[in-house]
C-alpha cells in the first residue's frame, strides 16, 4: 500500500538482506519471482531491472555506499542523471538542504560524519521521488544518539513522499514504528505483525 | 615471530590479499630473469661468435714452429687443440699461375665457427666440418676464376701436385691481414711436406689453436702468456677485429638496457600492488593494535611477511622466467644459427636479488606508514595513517631502482641516463597529466551523462589518476622506446655497413696513375673514385721524447709502435670521422702544421691533444702538434687513418695513394682486369669479410630483438596490473550505479569515457618520454643520428587508448557478471 511502512526483522544470518536483495532486482532466485509495480522483476534481463530500478526504487545502505569520487550534491544528481532527467543539480541540491545538509554540497564523503554520510543518502534516496524505499539497517554504522537522528528524519522524508518503506532491521524499536513487521527465521517467514 | 610471519603470508594468500603483489613481484622477477637468462645465453653466444673470428678461444701466432711445450700443454689440461700454417707462394694451373696466400691445416681446424664449402662456382655452399683430404686443395672464388679451374682439376704448389677439392666460400677467421690481400688455397697439413715449400728462413706464420670450457682457457691463456718469447703473440677476443668489438659492446648496451626496462617496469608494478595491500590492511592493524600488539611487533611481522613473500616470489618468478626463457629459445630457435648455450646460475642470483631489493626499497615505506595507524580505526573508518608526500615515501624505492640500474648496466653513465630519463618522465608526466585534467574539467562538460560522469570521475580525483596516467606512461614510454630502439636505433646501426659499402680496398696506387685508375674504373660502373695520399711514417718521439716498445707494456701498442703508421694528409675531416676532443684544423693550423689522432691509440700512447709528435718518413722527419682527436667508423669499410695531417706538412714526402670502392654486383672479374691493367696495385678484396660482418651484424641484432620482444611483453603486464590496482573502486561502484538504476550501456560508457581520457594523455606522455629518452640514448649515448619518428605520435595515444579500453572492458564485464549485491556486500 503506498505510503506503509514494513519491518523485516530477524536475527543476523536469517535472510534478511537477501530478501531485500531479491525484492530490488539486485540478486537473482534460484526460484521464484517477484512482482514489482506489476511486473515480473526475474522476466526482465539485468538492463531491465535496472530501469525498473532507476524508476521505482530508493535504497538506503547500512554502509552508506556513497561514490567516493563524487561530492555530495553530485552523489545526489547521480540517478536523476542517469535517468536523464533534467534539473539534477537544482534539485540534489533542494533536497540536501531537507536533509539539513545545505551547506555542505561540495564536501566529499570522507570530510563526512557518518551520520552526514547516512543523511546524504537519504536525499540520494528520494530525490527520485521513488514508489519504493529500500532500507538495508540504516543505523547499523552509527550510533545511537546519530542513529536516532537518521530514522527520524527517514519516516519524516517517508511520510512526505507517501513511498512505501520496506526497511531490513534487528532493532525491535525502530521495527515497532512500522505498520506491519516480518519476522525471518531461518529464510521463512515466522510471523507477521 | 618468523613463523607466525608465514602464516600471516599464507592466510594472507589464501584469502586473495596477496594477488596483486605477489603476481606483479613474480611478474617482474620473472621478466628481470627472462631477461637476465637469455641474455646471459646470448651473450654466450655473442662470445661464442666473436670467437669464430679467431677460429679459436685462443689464438697463437708465431713467425717459427711453436715448441711441444704449448701443444702439450694444450692436450694436458683437456682442451681441443688445431695448427695452421700462413705463407703466401705461386700456385700453377695450366699457363695460368698466381700468387696464393697458402693456408694449411690440420684436421679439427677451425675451433670455433665452420668452414663453408660449394662444390663449384655459383653453387649453393654448405657447412663443412672437415679440412682437404689428402692430395687436395680448395681454392676460394677468386683463385678459381683467376686459374680457370673446376673441381677435379689439378694444380701444382711448389713441388706438389693436387686436385681441387671444393670451392672455400667462408672462413671465420678470415680477418684483414696482408697475408689475406691474395687469392686462399687451403690443404691440409700432412701434405705441406711434399710441397717442399717450408724451408728454413721461409716466411711462414705459425698459428696454434685452442678452445675449451671458459675456465680452462683462462688458466691455459695466463700460463701461456707468461712464456711466450720473441715473435709469439696471443690474440683473444680484446684485440680481435674493432669493428667486431664495437659490434659486441653496442649489443651488450642494448641487452642490458632491455634489463633496465624491465627493473623500471616492475618498480612501478611493485609500487602499485604494495598500495593496494597497505590501502586493505590498515584495518586489520588496526585490530592488532587494539588486540594488543606494540608498533614494534607489527612492523617486525610485516616486515617478515614480506621477506617471505620476496622469497617465495623470486623463487616462482626465477622459474617463470626459466621456463619462458627455454620456450623463447625452443621458439626462436631458427632466429639463432647453432645452438644457445645452456643458461648459467647468475640471473637466479640476479633475479632474486631485484626481487628484494625492489620489494623491501617499495614496500618498507608504506608499511613504516602502516605502524602510524592508530587503533581508533577500528571503530573510526576514516581515520587513516598521517599522509605524507610521495616522494618521501617512495625515496627509498627510487634509491633502490637507481641501485639496480647501476648494477644491471654496471655503467653510471648509462644508468643515469635510463633513471634521469624515467625521473624526469615521471615528474613532468604527473605534472602535465594533473594539468590536462584540469583542463578537461574546465571545458569538457557537456555531452551524455555517462560521458560527462566519466570525465567528472577522472577529475574528481585528479590526484589518483595523475598517478595512474603517469603508471600507463611509463609502461607506454617503454613499449615505445623499445619500438624505437629497435625500428630507429637498430636501423642507425645497421646503416653503419649499407649494402653499396665498399668492398675492394686498392693500395699503392701512383701519383701519375690516379687519373688513368680513375677513367678505368669509370668505364666498368664504379663512380667518382677517391683516393688518399699515403705516406708511411713511424712514430719517434713525443714532446721530444724518443718513444719505442720498452715504453709500452700492452702487446699491441709494443707492436704498432714498431711499424710504420699510414699518414695520410687533408685539410677537411672525412664524413665518417668525429671529433671527440679539440678542433679540426684551422687556417692557423693549416700554416703551421698540425696533427689529428684516433681516439683509441691516442689512449694507448697517452697522447693529448697539445703534444708535439714526431715521425721519421723515409729517412727525413717531420713534426707537428695534436690539435683534435677523433673517432673512426670502422663498419664504414673506407680507408681510415689513425694519423692525419694538415697539407703543407707531408706533400713533399713521397706518398702513394689508397681508395676504396663497391665492385658492380655479378663483375667477378673486374679484380683480375684492374690487376692486368695496372699490376703495380694491390687490390684488396673485402667482400668476403664484409659478408662475415654483415652476417655477425644480424645475429647480434637477432639476439637483441628478441630479448626487446620480451621486456616490450613485461611492459604490457605492468600496465595491466596498474589498471587492476583500481579495479576494487570501480567495481564496486558500478554496483552502487546499478543500484541507483544506471544500464550496462551507461556504466560501461562511462567507464569507456574516463578510460580513453586517461589512455589518450597517458599515450601522449608515452609518446614525449620514449622520444626524449630515445633521443638522449642516441646522440649521447650510441653516439647515433637519431631519427626522429613521427609515428610514435600517433601510436601512443592509440596504444594508450587501445590498452586501457581493452582493459576496462575485460574489468566492467567482470564488474557487470556479477550480481550487484555481492560488490556492495564485499565493501561493506
């Protein structure tokens, strides 16, 4: 549903990632198939789904994955501008400025916080104005206090942009701020809440 | 602690770490091995070559019989051992009769190289490993047509009777001597007897032959040396022909430059994989600090790790470099007339020696940069070792590189050269590549997005890829180099015998005849005929000093010193001729009377330039100063002098005049006309021996071109591990953009673009190193014209270009097989 906000939680080793892999057409099943704004992501060849990526989704890595060769606002034009679209820079630069990071477009990631890192990916994220946001434990490489920091404005950006949020997690309480709540045990669903 | 370094090695390895290092290490030891390998068999053979000049490993000469004690002394330590005798005598055929320089043999004769022999005129020759049998002779071409013989014919020397045998095409040892200006009869020693020519006060030369393994002969050599007695001589390889000896030095120059290279080469390799591993162990240091290691402790275990990598890699890379060196041989081995020699020990010692050398001058500094890293990296990703400069870092390495030089070269002056030529390549290269991306930044933003992304990612990190750009260059710099050298250098050197060389010397040509001698030799094609006056003289005196062979200790000098020197006056430098110390004459000098000398005997008889030399001619004397000093081309087969003088000073000595000129190919007989014509002339015919030298010439540039074939590979290898040094980054950032949705076509493209940027500038650089440093190899160092190439210009940035996009290719389709997922994960 747009908009919802789904927790998949579970312990370390439990399949989580890989779901969340699948679920973006960045791995491939050994079977099975998954349905992505109606299509069938496994139909299409590698080129296919990075369209479809390119269209529909948003990720938030738990290492940040910002390109070290490219400054901030430059990390956050990079998919407007792979998509061709136009205005990158305007835009990248409006939503950095959300993120509270307006006044430091031109710094590269390693003259950057963690938490700045993680901030900067959120507005690489959204910029798209994606149906989908993928969250790969957003908080995993900072601390509490930055950790706090990050999830909040995440569900804020979320409410925004009404993009359903799947979001990959171990800890109970960022997953209790979701509606719904998957819990993985072993490669299945345990339970659903 | 050495113990625990091995296994922090083979964990290492089995985890992958090591790849780069260790592969660029083998690389390069394997390639300095190679190298070292085959030329060390080359050079082998080079000597092996220039051996054949002699016949012999050692050749003895005498104008009497050689004593038992030599022959003796020759089958007593295990060596082969032949005996010639040299005289000149007529020999008859019907009414025909000429003057033969006799050679005879004995069975074995000659050591080294072989005879070839034709079964008659004009017809294909072939090795031979025999001499005349019994009751026969073989005459060269000359003698043939001169007596109007065939095979079978009789001919009569002295009171013997033979048949002719075969027709002698080659002799290896056939060098300039007078006893050579004459037709060759060659037969076999048991015969000369019959001949009744070897009589006492005959003037014969006696010369004794020995040949073994390389120890052996330089015992027997000293030994022999400290008995020889008046008129006995010993010629070794030192005072074989110059021309041969200038020959072998060049080529030794070439092989250890093609050394050099591959020194060069695998610095750079060896520098770019200890990067990637000090870039992936700053963690797990870190770790070890936190776990409770002391800096001392680490370093000492690093530093062990190494040294078992060094070894471990040079044991594999001397292999390597064995078994490519074997296939090479077994490969080319057509290229090589006659077998290689086997491989001796040294580049094992070699190879690994450079494989320490270089690995502790490239990889200490980094890893003394490793000790700085302090624990809180464990928690704190960005926190890193102090930076420090490059080239504080890497002095140690270019120490090392420069050490190496010297010792592959075992000449500063060339080493120099080869390093100040990389250094100044490196700076300047880092320098313009830095600029020229800059520059692209500036005004090269327009376009696709993945071209755009391309260029934006070399400039975003302009550091880094100055870096690489100038890792390419250096790769290219030698690939082009070694092109050149071999297209421009090697064709320099071979232009120094062009096939219309002349190849008949004529001597003791008359003043009156010189006009007459020139229409004749018009009317049978040869062309402007110049002759030089020749006035013999024996150096007495310098600076008023009486000089003779008691002043001399070197066999040769005591000899010259002796004789009469051919002098010859003119008052401009001949084409061939380079000064080296001094001015050629001026009008002062004209008026006053001076003196030109070759470089070499100036050397030999410490003459200076201002040393006042007198001569004795014909019983009157004259003197002059040295003004210059200059070198000869002794390839260039025209007369050439060691004494010139100006005009005023020798035109009323009596002279007779010498020239050369290149008999009109298929005119076999315009020697016997010219000698019928004018009998008083001694026509020298070289084209035998310019044959032999055209032929020693290819073999030695065989040899080089095939070692060249090898460090041009070495090249290409470090410019493929210096594009893998990156590979990481861009495969992991291929995987962020496919994320982000970018297609294959777009990652690939941008790929594509920053690529080819960088291969283009980098090939630009290439083309500006290779042609400073071929320039510099070739005026001074080869002492060559250099000749320029406009070609490289064009080559360099395609090859740079073809390279490094063949590259990518090959390392965004391994990017781009992969699910996106495993290269996020492997950096995370």
């Amino acid at each position: 549903m747009p908009g919802e906000a789904v927790a998949i939680v579970g312990a370390s080793g439990s399949g989580k990632s890989t779901l969340l892999g699948l679920l973006a057409g960045l791995d491939t099943p050994s079977s099975g198939q998954v349905q992505l704004d109606g299509a069938d992501l496994f139909g299409l060849d590698e080129d296919g789904r990075a369209a479809l990526r390119a269209r529909l989704l948003g990720f938030v890595f738990q290492s940040f994955q910002l390109l070290p060769a490219l400054s901030a606002v430059e990390n956050v034009m990079l998919p407007l501008e792979l998509a061709g679209e136009a205005g990158a820079a305007d835009r990248a630069a409006k939503m950095l400025s959300r993120v509270g990071l307006g006044e430091r477009l031109r710094h590269y990631p390693k003259t950057l916080s963690g938490g700045e890192q993680q901030r900067v990916a959120l507005a690489r994220a959204f910029v798209t104005q994606p149906k989908l946001l993928l969250a790969d434990e957003p908080t995993g490489n900072l601390d509490a206090a930055t950790g706090a920091g990050v999830i909040e404005l995440m569900f804020e950006m979320n409410a925004e942009a009404h993009t359903t949020l799947v979001l990959v997690t171990h800890d109970e309480a960022i997953a209790g701020r979701c509606r719904r709540k998957i819990r993985l045990v072993a490669g299945r669903i345990d339970g659903e809440g | 602690m050495l113990r625990l370094a091995l296994r922090m090695l083979l964990r290492d390895a089995r985890a992958g770490e090591l790849r780069v290092l260790a592969l660029g290490l083998v690389l390069a030891v394997g390639g300095i091995a190679s190298v070292a390998f085959f030329a060390d068999r080359v050079r082998q053979a080079l000597t092996r070559e220039a051996h054949q000049v002699l016949g012999a490993d050692v050749l003895m000469t005498a104008d009497h019989a050689w004593t038992p004690e030599f022959r003796d002394e020759i089958a007593r330590r295990g060596l082969s051992r032949a005996e010639s005798m040299n005289f000149v005598s007529m020999a008859r055929a019907g009414n025909e009769t000429l003057l033969a320089a006799v050679k005879a043999v004995s069975p074995g004769y000659p050591l080294r190289g072989k005879l070839r022999i034709a079964p008659g005129l004009n017809v294909p020759d072939s090795d031979t490993d025999a001499v005349p049998p019994r009751g026969m002779v073989w005459l060269d071409e000359r003698m043939m047509a001169a007596l109007k013989v065939g095979r079978g014919d009789a001919i009569e020397v002295g009171r013997a009777r033979f048949r002719v045998g075969a027709v002698l095409t080659l002799e290896p040892d056939r060098g300039v001597s007078f006893m050579n200006f004459a037709p060759r009869l060659m037969v076999r020693l048991e015969d000369l007897p019959a001949t009744g020519l070897v009589q006492p006060g005959s003037r014969i030369n006696y010369q004794l032959l020995a040949a073994g393994e390389r120890e052996g002969i330089r015992q027997f050599e000293q030994w022999a040396r400290a008995r020889l007695g008046r008129g006995e001589r010993i010629d070794s390889l030192e005072n074989a022909r110059p021309e041969v000896r200038a020959g072998l030095d060049r080529a030794q120059s070439f092989l250890g430059l093609t050394a050099m290279l591959a020194v060069v080469l695998s610095a750079v390799a060896i520098a770019l994989g200890t990067r990637r591993y000090t870039q992936r162990h700053l963690d797990g240091y870190a770790v070890m600090r936190c776990m409770g290691a002391s800096q001392s402790q680490l370093f000492a275990l690093f530093t062990w790790e190494f040294l078992w990598l060094a070894l471990a890699a040079s044991l594999a890379g001397c292999v390597l470099g064995f078994g490519v060196q074997t296939l090479v041989a077994w490969w080319l081995a057509a290229l090589i007339p006659g077998t290689l020699p086997p491989p001796g020990l040294s580049p094992v010692l070699q190879g690994a020696a450079t494989g320490f050398v270089l690995l502790l001058g490239f990889a200490l500094p980094p890893l003394l940069q490793l000790k700085e890293v302090p624990a809180l990296r464990v928690i704190r990703r960005d926190v890193g070792p102090p930076r420090q400069g490059a080239l504080a870092v890497y002095i140690m390495g270019l120490a090392a590189v420069f050490g190496l030089l010297l010792w592959h070269a075992g000449e500063l002056k060339l080493a120099s050269y080869v390093f100040g030529g990389f250094a100044a390549a490196f700076g300047l290269s880092a320098a313009i590549a830095y600029g020229a991306l800059r520059l692209i930044g500036r005004f090269g933003r327009t376009g696709s997005v993945s071209w755009r992304y391309g260029l934006a990612n070399l400039l975003r990190r302009p550091h880094a890829n100055a870096v690489q750009i100038v890792a390419i260059a250096v790769g290219l710099t030698a690939i082009l180099l070694l092109t050149m050298i071999r297209g421009d250098l090697l064709d320099a050197w071979r232009e120094r015998v062009p096939p219309d060389a002349p190849d008949r010397f004529l001597v003791n040509i008359q003043p009156e005849q010189r006009q007459a001698l020139s229409e004749f030799l018009e009317r049978n094609g040869v062309e402007r005929l110049q002759a030089f006056p020749m006035v013999r003289a024996r150096l007495v005196a310098i600076n008023g000093k009486p000089v003779g062979a008691e002043d001399y200790s070197e066999e040769r000098a005591k000899r010259q010193i002796e004789r009469e020197f051919n002098v010859t006056y003119l008052s401009a430098l001949p084409a061939d001729n380079k000064l080296t110390e001094g001015a050629w004459f001026g009008a002062g000098d004209l008026a006053r009377g001076a003196v030109s000398i070759e470089h070499w005997i100036a050397e030999r008889f410490g003459i200076r330039i201002g040393d006042t030399l007198e001569f004795l001619s014909a019983g009157r004397s004259f003197s002059a100063p040295v003004t210059s000093v200059r070198t000869l081309d002794w390839g260039s087969m025209r007369p050439n002098f060691f004494f010139i003088t100006t005009p005023a000073l020798l035109e009323s000595f009596p002279a007779s005049y010498i020239s050369s000129f290149h008999a009109p190919a298929g005119d076999a007989l315009l020697t016997l006309r010219l000698s019928q014509a004018f009998p008083n002339l001694t026509v020298i015919d070289v084209s035998v021996i310019l044959r032999q030298l055209q032929f020693v010439m290819d073999q030695l540039i065989g040899a080089v071109q095939l070692v060249f074939l090898f460090a041009l590979g070495a090249g290409v290898l470090v410019l493929y591990a210096a594009l893998l040094a990156t590979q990481d980054e861009r495969t992991h950032e291929a995987a962020v953009m496919r994320a982000l949705g970018a297609s294959r076509a777009q990652v690939l493209a941008a790929q594509r673009a920053e690529f080819a940027v960088l291969g283009a500038i980098a090939g630009l650089l290439g083309s500006f190193g290779a042609t400073a440093i071929g320039w510099t190899l070739a005026t001074r160092v080869f002492q060559l014209d250099f000749i320029w190439d406009g070609w490289v210009w064009l080559a360099g940035p395609a090859l740079g270009v073809a390279c490094v996009v063949l590259n990518a290719w090959a390392g965004a389709r391994a990017a781009l097989g992969r699910p996106p997922i495993a290269a996020l994960r492997e950096a995370s």
